[in-house]
C-alpha cells in the first residue's frame, strides 16, 4: 500500500500502521483505552449493520468469543 501511496504524489509518503502485525488479540489493548466499540466498524459491507459473514465480521466475533467478552455491535439476523 505504500509503494502505491508513492505512485500517486510527488511528496514522499510514509504509511504509518503500527498494529498490522497483531490480529485481533488487540482487543484487550483497545479496552484499556477505552475504545468504544459499540462505536467501531469492521465490516466490509456498508449495511446499516454488520453482515456477520464477512472475514472482518468472523475476525470480530472471534476476538470477542477469545476474550469471553460480549460484541456490542449489532448483526444482520
């Protein structure tokens, strides 16, 4: 993504994406700074609610089911 950043300015330009490496084990991190997540988005869809099926939506659900902690977002039934 950062060598196409490049092609499209003259500038120089740095992707900064310091969480890449981590999965969604983040989790913990974002609850200790107080990340509402009832606020986040994940799903690749642009429903009013989150598809569940998606990869994003399965990677969600299951940093949540890891972490025993409920997802305070709304799915598709």
């Amino acid at each position: 993504m950062e060598r196409a950043a490049a092609l499209c300015d003259w500038r120089p330009i740095q992707l900064l994406r310091p969480f890449v490496h981590l999965d969604k084990a983040i989790l913990p991190a974002g609850l200790r700074a107080g990340v509402p997540f009832h606020l986040t988005w994940t799903c690749y869809q642009g429903g009013r609610l989150h598809c569940g099926k998606c990869g994003a939506c399965h990677e969600r659900k299951d940093a949540f089911a890891k972490h025993r902690l409920t997802d305070p977002v709304e799915y598709e039934p």
